[in-house]
C-alpha cells in the first residue's frame, strides 16, 4: 500500500502475545485511517456495556496516510471512563510520524498486564519491558529513563504520570513531553492496563504513490503558506485572548458566568511573548512553529522555570474561568498537568465548579481539607491539581469529574456543573455562537469543540456552503447552524482520519490531492466526505449501544441562563433554540427526530450493515 504501512500491531497485555495484523486497501477506502479506522475496531472488538477501566476495553493508537508525510497528529481512542462512550483524543508532536515510521498505521492494546510494563517497538524489534522502577514517576521523568534504557536518545515516548496509573478519570497521555491526548480519560485506560508507556524508533520509509506530485504539492502548499503569514507562528493557539474576550464576548469566565474576563490583559499571548518567550519550534514538517518555549527567573511562585508556552484552552481553564489572572501560576498549572497527566480542560473546569460550590456554600472548609477555595487563588489551584492527580483527600472526589462530583454533592451543583455527557465544556463560550453550542451538543465524545463547528465566517465551496448562506447566518441566531455542523462533523472526521493538523491551513481541494498523491487513490470530495459521515455515523452507533438519544444531547442548565457583561451581555440558548436546532440536525443527518439514532435506510446509503444488525438485535430501530 502507498501512503500506509500496511500493517496493526496487536499487543494482549494479558497473555503477552505480539501480532500483526493487515490493513488493506479496503478498509482504508471505507474509513481512511486514524480516528476512522479506531472507530471500526471499537465497534467491532468493544461490546456494549463493559468496564472502560477493565481488560475487555482496547486502547488504539492510529496514525493516518498523511503522517510522516506532512504536519499531523496521532489519534488514540477508547471507550471513554469519563463519559462511558466513545471516547478519543488527538495529540501532536513527533511520535504522532513515529508510529509509521516503526511500520505501523495502528496499534491496538487489550488485556491487562500483570505487573506494570512499558512497550519498546524499535522497526522490528518489539518487546514489553517491566515498568516496577517508573511506576509513579511522572511523565517527563518517565520519558528521560525509558530513553536511558533503550538506549536510543531520539526514541519517542508516550507516557502516563500518576494519574493515568491511579485511574484519575480526566487523566491524559502525554508524548513528546509536552503534548497531551488531553480529552476523555485516555489515560486513565492505559493506567487500568498496566501500561506505563510506548516508546517507539523507526527507519522504515513511507511509500508515495506519486512522488513526483506529491512534492510539487508540497511546494505548492509552503508557497501559499509563506504568502499569508499564519496566526499562530508568533503566539501559537495564546492569540486572540483578549480580542475573544472585549471584541466577541466568548471566553469563559467564572465557570461560564460570563464571556468577558477584566484581567484578560495579564494573560494574553502578547504577555507571554514578551515577557517570557525564548524560542519557537514546531512538529515534524510543519512550518507554522506554533510551539513556544519560555522562560521565568524570580517569579512570585518560583525562582526558575523553562518549559512549554501553556495553550489556549489551558490558560483559560486555568486562568479566566477561574478568574485567575496570576500568568505564572498558569504555566506552572499547565506544567503539573503534564508532568502529572491529567487534562487541563477538565481540570480548570472542575476548580471552577468547586470554586462557585464554596462560594455558594455547598461545601466548606471541613470539606475541602481546610483549603480555601475563592475565586482567583492562584496558589490553591495548584495544590487542588496535585491533589488531583494522586487521588488525595478531597482529590479523590474531584478526579471523577465535574458530572460525578456535582451528583455527590447534590443540591443545586448540577445546575451549574457544566459538561456535556460527562465531559467538560472546552473553552469557547457557545452562548455567544450558538452553532458551537450545537456541536456541544452532538459531538460524539461529549462537550467538543473540535469535532465539528456549527459556525462559518467564509464560503466554502467545495463543501457546498456558499457566500449567500454565509451571509445569512448569524453567531446570535441558530438558522443554518444545522447544515453547517453536519457537514463540518463530517469533513472533522476525514481530516481526523488522515491524521491531519488543523494548524496547517490547507484547502481542501490541496488536502484531496494530497491524500490522492500519496496513496495513489482517486477519491473525489464527495467520496471522502461520504467516508467522514460513515465514521461519524458509526460513532453515533457506538454511543447508542451505550444508551445515548436525544434526551442525552443537551447542554448545561448553565448555557440556558444570560451571559452578563460585554458584547454577549444577556445572551443564553433556550431549550427551544437547542431542541429546533436539534431537529433541523437530525434531518440533516437522516436520525430519527425524536431519538437520534441513525435510521436503517441511512446506515444502508453509508454500507453500515453491521450496524443495522447490531441496532435491531437491541431494539434500537424503529
């Protein structure tokens, strides 16, 4: 095969059997790569209604065509402990290229080992190496010995800290040392398998089918690149914060109170910039070099620090819906994220619910081991992330998730316990572009902000969304959000399926020669989308199985109440705005209007058939 390794490595924890296995050309015209290929084997080996944190779960790494090739990321999946469906995360960096490198386009984990274990593959030479020494280690350690023990300095590592080994349920993986499978609980399904690590080095070369094209294609792209400078090579994802803050009224703030945060000045990328910021760097191939490497002497918390630029979604999480404006604080929050393994997402909208759950005298002192939890301590986020991430005293609570610990504390915590199926909004405040409230709503892991947006600024063409419907369409309105979400999910799921960066700005018709070029396929777009909707539409199947309808696509009680403050002051979806633009998306997408689940006739038009089958042996189809 060209563009693909050909091969799925198989590794059972249990039995410590190593197997590879083909993939074809087949499977890969159905469902391309990556989050494709990880959704059919979910459904297919993952049976409804098992542990997420037992050993009948499968944890998949998948890399797409792309990879290797051109600015990509890594995708791993599984069934998710956070929300109890399907569960993925995408992370980039260079191990995202080292997996086809090594031979592979997928490796699929089942079983639990019996004593910790780290994964060495080195192009043929794969074994399961005993990880006693590392276990409790956290992830940049982790990575520094197991790169000793291989000795192999360029080996890339993806790694569990001690929250993915002691089953936080917002525990990530981390690889590259600073790039996080933040979303879902991944970690902690690594940690249930015993499984402290992969390390991987590979020489193999990927095949192009057409060579010759491919890299004229590849200038082409760095061409266009170097015409229109990119918006995050000088600040990565950190611009724009106070622009999104003042200007559009959607940054999170004090847990979703409102969209407009007044320190947003001490936290802007512009701050971090040229404050701290020493040097840029990038993924393997990429020219956007969003990465960012800073800086600290004598700080108010600590004398040094270098280490990685937090993101976007960290600094809000820990900074404006916590109404933390402490910038030092945040880096060094983000950093214990990563060292310990745990999604920062999450995190800061936890901190933020228990913070308004103090504030409102839901718990107290006695509760929360004597810590003081008002908004903006800076110093008590992160002793609440430590505590997090080794499950200690009140810790323990709160590693189970905002959903979870808004049921124990009860009373009216749900009311503002801010999730979607369990996991926690990302930080684009949807009241404010209530096409993203929509995409809340229907993503497939829970609240996402990445699977599909439900807002348009520009035509696209070859997707079919014209200049006149865009011209129609309103952030403050739902018309048309419907059909833009379904075919942006859609589109999500082939680019999640190549596996490529979003970052990297390419067109689509560039992407379908791109992928063309390199596998030697001839897929039109409408080809590739009807394979973004089959991998889509299998999600939704996964999720059904789990119990998913209707009733579970909503949003928080809290996105019902008025933004107050700024631009989006007064602004809320009602339940009528998100129940019509319900409908609407489910006769876009062919689902069943009143339960959400795909009707046969559309499984049949996408070559679904086992899931027919699998739908009528539950009663799911009417």
């Amino acid at each position: 095969m060209f563009g693909y390794m050909g091969k799925i490595l198989r590794i059972n924890l249990t039995k410590e059997t190593i197997k590879e296995e083909i993939f074809n050309e087949k499977i890969a015209r159905f469902y391309i790569g990556g989050v494709g290929l990880c959704t059919k084997i979910l459904f297919e080996e993952v049976k409804p209604g098992i542990d997420p944190l037992g050993p009948e779960n499968k944890l998949i790494f998948a890399s797409g065509p792309l990879n290797g090739l051109f600015p990509c990321k890594y995708v791993v999946a599984a069934k998710s402990p956070l929300t109890g469906i399907f569960g993925m995360a995408l992370a980039s960096g260079p191990f995202a290229s080292e997996i086809k490198y090594a031979g592979y386009d997928a490796i699929i984990l089942e079983g639990r080992a019996e004593e910790p274990k780290y994964l060495w593959i080195s192009d043929d030479e794969i074994e399961l190496k005993r990880a006693t020494h590392i276990w409790g280690k956290t992830t940049n350690e982790t990575e520094k010995i197991i790169k000793e023990e291989v000795k192999h300095p360029a080996a890339r590592v993806a790694s569990i800290g001690p929250a993915g080994e002691k089953l936080v349920k917002i525990a990530c993986i981390i690889n590259d040392l600073v790039r996080a499978a933040g979303r879902t609980g991944l970690g902690a399904v690594m940690g249930s398998k015993n499984l402290k690590a992969i390390a991987i080095k590979g020489k193999k070369k990927i095949q192009i089918a057409r060579e010759i094209e491919f890299k004229k294609l590849w200038e082409k792209y760095i061409t266009i690149f170097k015409e229109k400078p990119h918006w995050a090579s000088v600040y990565g994802t950190t611009s724009g914060i106070e622009l999104y803050s003042r200007e559009r009224g959607c940054l999170p703030t004090k847990n979703f109170t409102s969209g407009v945060f007044e320190g947003v000045h001490n936290i802007t990328g512009e701050t971090f910039l040229y404050k701290w910021t020493i040097s840029r760097s990038s993924c393997p191939k990429c020219p956007v070099r969003c990465w960012g490497t800073i800086e600290i002497r004598k700080g108010k918390h600590i004398d040094y620090y270098k280490g990685p630029r937090p993101e976007y979604e960290s600094i809000a999480a820990l900074g404006s819906c916590c109404l933390n404006d402490d910038i030092e604080s945040i880096v060094l929050a983000n950093d214990a994220c990563n060292k310990y393994g745990i999604d920062t997402i999450s995190t800061g909208v936890i901190i933020a619910f228990i913070m308004e759950c103090y504030e409102k005298g839901l718990i107290t002192r006695k509760d929360t081991d004597n810590l003081e939890l008002s908004w903006g301590n800076s110093k008590v986020i992160l002793q609440i992330i430590e505590r997090i991430s080794q499950k200690d005293g009140f810790g323990a609570l709160l590693s189970e998730g905002v959903k979870k610990i808004a049921e124990k504390i009860g009373g009216e915590s749900k009311d503002f316990a801010v999730h979607v199926k369990g996991l926690e909004l990302p930080m684009h405040e949807p009241r404010g572009q209530k096409g993203m409230g929509l995409a809340y709503a229907t993503s497939p892991r829970g609240a996402c902000h990445n699977r599909g947006r439900g807002e348009v600024k520009e035509a696209i063409p070859e997707l079919g969304i014209n200049k006149e419907f865009v011209e129609k369409t309103n952030p403050f309105n739902i018309w048309g959000k419907a059909k833009i979400l379904k075919i942006s999910q859609d589109w999500r799921a082939v680019e999640d399926s190549l596996v490529i960066c979003y970052f990297a700005n390419l067109s689509i018709s560039l992407i379908v020669d791109l992928f063309n070029a390199a596998t030697g396929f001839d897929m039109s777009i409408n080809e590739l989308m009807k394979c973004g909707e089959r991998i889509f539409n299998l999600q939704r199947v996964f999720n059904v199985r789990e119990g998913i309808t209707r009733k579970e696509d909503i949003l928080p009680k809290r996105i019902e109440e008025p933004l107050r403050g700024g631009y989006t002051d007064g602004v809320s979806i009602s339940k009528y705005e998100i129940n019509s633009m319900l409908d609407e998306y489910y006769n876009e997408r062919g689902w069943n209007k009143y339960t959400g689940i795909p009707t046969e006739n559309k499984l049949r038009e996408l070559d679904l058939n086992e899931a027919i089958i699998e739908l009528k042996n539950l009663g799911k189809l009417i």
